[in-house]
C-alpha cells in the first residue's frame, strides 16, 4: 500500500541529501548492463511482480543486453529513502513523494512511466459529519505528510474551509481500522483497501474522494536521470515490459484474469479485490493514454497543487523558500520553479516510442 510514516519522511528530507552526495552521484552515471527497480505493494505498482514472475521483464531486458531486477521492498518510503541514497537505479511512488524525497534531495529523477491516477481510491469518511463544512472543529485521523493529507486539504478547500479550521491527529495506515471502530475515532481519510472497510462501517458516509481531484495523486514508475541517459536501453526495457503487462491485465482473457489473481493474492486479496482496486483508478493501460495525460494542462496543474502543499508542509527541505525550490520539467521542455535546479522530469519520450510502436 501507498503507507507513509511521518518520521520515517521527515528523516529522509534531512538526511537524504548526505546520502545523495556520498552514494547516488557517482554510482549512477556510468553505462551499465545491470540494474534495480524498487517496488512495494501497491494496485498501481504491483504489476512489477508480474512483469518479473512471468517473464516479460526478462524477455525485453534480454532484447536490449542488460539484466534488470525488480525488488520488492516491504517499507514504501523506505524503498524511497534506499533508490534517493543510490541503492536503486529506480522506484515506484507518487508524484508528491517523487517530488518531496529524491528531487528535494538533489537526486535528479524522471517519472519514466505514468502509471495511473487515484480516481476513487482515496477517500476522507465520517462516521457523524454528512458534508465537508460539518467537519468544522471536528478532528479527523490520517497519516500525516501523505496522500491522504493532501486529500484532506484538498477536500476542506473546496467548501472554503482550511486546515487550521479542524484538528488532525497522526495514525498509522496499521491501526487506522481499528481505531475507527471505536468512539473516539469519529473521521479518517485513508486509501484502498483500508477506505473500503471504513466505508463499509454501520452509518459511515464517504465525503470526498480522490475522483473529485482527478490526475493529483499519480502512480509513477521513477528512474534516476543520469542513469537513464547513460542508459537508453533501461527505459526501453522497462517501457516494453509495463506496457506488455498492461496489455495482460486489462484483457478479458484467462490470461488476464489468472494475472489479476494473482495480483490480489499478492496484494492480500483475491481476484475480485483486486479488480475492485483497479476500478479506483485511472489506469493508463496504453501508452499513448499515458502521453496524453502527461501533457495535459490538467496534468501541469495538479502537479503544481501538489508543490504548493510540499512546500507548505515544509517537505521540500529547509532550503526551499518558496514552492520553486525545485525545478519540474514537463514534456515540451518547459519548467515550474527553478530552471537551475530541476529535479523532477515527466520525460514521454519512452512512452511515445511504444505507442509508436518503436521499443
């Protein structure tokens, strides 16, 4: 799942640039025939299991000379922390912990595939409140500098309300259940599958959702920068390897379903769960839906909503004096925030090529 842990975060901002410094730069830019992809369990990204399982991976990896593994790593912001200090050539994570972790650190990152969006599977719920304005002096339980924050203030800001304008309390995604099956726990915001239990409790009202906010929370498969430079071929091979894999799970086939199953067993469901967490989301099966995404203006847009509330939550480091802190370029070679110091790149061109059929 997309956990996050507060403390763990806030260490990563301040201690990722040291790691940076001493471990990514020098080890990363250099051609290379061998790499590493970090991944944790997550509907978005757990099709990095398949592509490794079934061989797909292998098979394009193969056809480009280079070996690629892809790990799984229990910890999600670990696996983060662990690619940022240069023990991976690449991770899979939001668009906000791309920006706030490795590109705030230095590491200069491209978003090499566009997953999907969250387009319901995050969600604020109420077990009293039937609106967002009866929020109002309420407190409401999340992990705290996650997605599921990020959604809160979204959600406050779109009947007027702010943040200071209700009590938030620090949960782990572990005991949110659990706690919202008492008295004192009256309102969460949380992600699947966890939104779909607190959903599904005797009078609870689902408030807002992340399909309200379409293209804000992104699911991204990242790579370091110089890496992929010296190394064309790994994006090759892992832009053929995803998108073969899309291919399989969105068909209707056995094929298809024996994958989806198996994914849900992985995920700590079933086949239909897994679909159902699918269905949460916008999911880019094709290449070409992924490129139309990422140079829409709704695209540039969210990504600057999600800077701001960075920067508000001091995730941007103590350098960062504004949300410009960090440069983010976009396909056509334009730049939000600082031109000198661009850390964050949606980058199309692989995907372009495997729509072009190309790869």
């Amino acid at each position: 799942m997309k956990a996050r842990n507060a403390s763990k975060r806030i260490g990563a901002i301040a201690g990722a640039g040291v790691l940076a410094a001493g471990l990514a730069m020098g080890a990363s830019a250099q051609e290379r025939d061998s790499f590493s992809i970090a991944w944790t369990i997550y509907a978005g990204w757990v099709p990095w299991q398949y592509a490794e399982d079934s061989g797909i991976m292998k098979k394009w990896a193969d056809k480009y000379d280079i070996e690629v593994d892809i790990v799984q790593v229990n910890d999600y912001i670990e696996s983060i922390n662990q690619y940022t200090a240069g023990q991976f050539d690449g991770v899979v994570a939001t668009s906000m912990d791309g920006l706030s972790i490795p590109a705030a650190s230095g590491i200069d990152t491209t978003a090499l595939i566009v997953g999907d969006y969250s387009d319901g599977n995050d969600g604020l719920v109420s077990k009293d409140a039937d609106s967002i304005e009866g929020l109002e002096g309420e407190t409401v339980h999340l992990v705290e500098l996650s997605v599921s924050h990020y959604l809160l203030v979204r959600a406050l800001d779109s009947v007027g309300l702010e943040e200071r304008d209700i009590n938030v309390v620090n949960i782990s995604d572990a005991d949110l259940v659990s706690a919202f099956q008492t008295d004192d726990v009256r309102h969460v915001a949380t992600w699947n599958p966890l939104l779909t239990e607190v959903a599904n409790y005797p009078g609870a009202t689902l408030l807002f959702d992340s399909s309200q906010i379409p293209g804000h929370i992104k699911d991204l498969t990242l790579v370091n920068t110089d890496t992929l430079e010296d190394n064309p071929e790994l994006g090759k091979a892992l832009v053929g390897a995803w998108y073969e894999t899309m291919s399989i799970l969105e068909s209707d086939t056995e094929e298809g379903r024996e994958a989806r199953a198996m994914l849900g067993e992985i995920s700590g469901t079933d086949r239909e769960g897994y679909e159902a967490q699918l269905a949460g989301m916008k999911m880019f099966w094709e290449p070409q839906m992924s490129v139309d995404f990422i140079n829409s203006e709704d695209a540039r847009e969210a990504m600057d909503s999600v800077r701001q509330f960075s920067f508000e939550k001091g995730l941007l480091g103590q350098g960062a004096m504004s949300p410009d802190f960090v440069g983010i370029e976009f396909p056509d070679g334009s730049i939000m925030g600082d031109e000198s110091n661009v850390q964050l790149r949606f980058n199309d061109t692989y995907m372009q090529m495997a729509a072009d059929g190309e790869i």
